[in-house]
C-alpha cells in the first residue's frame, strides 16, 4: 500500500542524503552515464569532477515518476538556475560534460577517467592534509549556511569558531602556516 510505498522512498531519500551528511567531504569522480538515481547521488556529493565523456540525464519523467530522492530539492540550488533545472527534470534531457561545467553542476573536467581518478585522489589528498576539525567543520557551516540566511550562518560559524579556538588544531596550523613546521 500507501505506507509501504512511502517508507521504501523515505528510506532511500535517507540512503542518499546520508551522503551529504557524512562528516567528511565526499568526492564524486563520475565518468559516462550518470542518469537518474545517479545524478541524485552527485547531487548530495561537496565536490563534483567528471570526464569529458560524462554525460546526466534526470531520466524519472521517461519512467513516469517523480525524481524523488534528491535531484528535484539539490539541483537548483547547485546550479542556481531554476528555469534549466526545470527543462532537465520536465524533458529527461541529456547533457553533456560541457553543459555541466558550464552551469557549475561539476568543478573540473578530465580528459579520460585515468586522469579523472588521478586528479579526485590529489584532491582528496590534498583535503585529507589539512585539519579534520576545520575541514569537518567548514563542511557542516557550508551546508547549514547553504539552507539559512546569511546572518543564521554567520552566527553559526561565529559559535562554531569560538568554541573549536580553544583546542590545539588551529595552535597546530597557525604553527606550520607560519613556516615552522608541516602542519
């Protein structure tokens, strides 16, 4: 029934924005199809980066659904374009790298996937090098100031920032920042 049918959806909405609120940045390196549930994923993902031979497509209205685990409520707010989200989810559209870059969907595009992979794991490496407090914390302010004003997100991070002053990562930071040493 009813009931069944809305518990597997909230069930799934919550498998993907697991993804958004996992503590630590996610990267999503996609090359090809990225087509519906795909492009719900990569939605709730902090950073996209894709191959030239990528392409998405929001696929729900060929099936006759309703996308309903993500793309509809994080799409426009990463492109910030209602009107283009509107012809992708209304039309099933498929774009391409270029298209995706140009609207700001993905940060970077690759080549080939061997260079895509390449360039995620620098990233990732070059994120995993600063300190897991500010990384964590920058993400979890980024989101909340994403979904509230900018005031609500300036108090946030205000809140946030003098409470994480008092421990020894920022001591730690400043220390190699200044050239003493490797933070």
């Amino acid at each position: 029934g009813i009931n069944a049918e809305y518990g597997t959806i909230k069930r799934l909405q919550d498998g993907i924005t697991s993804v958004e609120k996992c503590r630590k940045p996610v990267i999503a390196a996609i090359h090809g199809a990225c087509i519906g549930g795909g492009v719900d994923i990569i939605c709730s993902t902090d950073i996209r980066l894709i191959s030239a031979d990528a392409y998405f497509q929001v696929k729900e209205v060929d099936i006759g659904i309703v996308a309903d685990v993500g793309t509809i409520q994080r799409l426009p707010r990463i492109v910030g374009n209602q009107s283009l989200v509107n012809e992708y989810c209304l039309t099933a559209r498929k774009f391409y790298a270029d298209e995706a870059s140009r609207v700001g969907i993905v940060s970077a595009v690759y080549p080939d996937q061997a260079t895509l992979l390449e360039n995620a794991i620098a990233l990732a490496a070059r994120i995993a090098s600063k300190s897991p407090v500010a990384v964590q914390g920058t993400k979890s302010n980024l989101i909340f100031s994403r979904d509230h004003t900018v005031q609500q997100g300036l108090d946030r991070v205000a809140l946030w920032n003098a409470t994480m002053l008092l421990g020894a990562d920022p001591i730690n930071a400043m220390t190699g920042a200044a050239g003493f040493e490797d933070p």
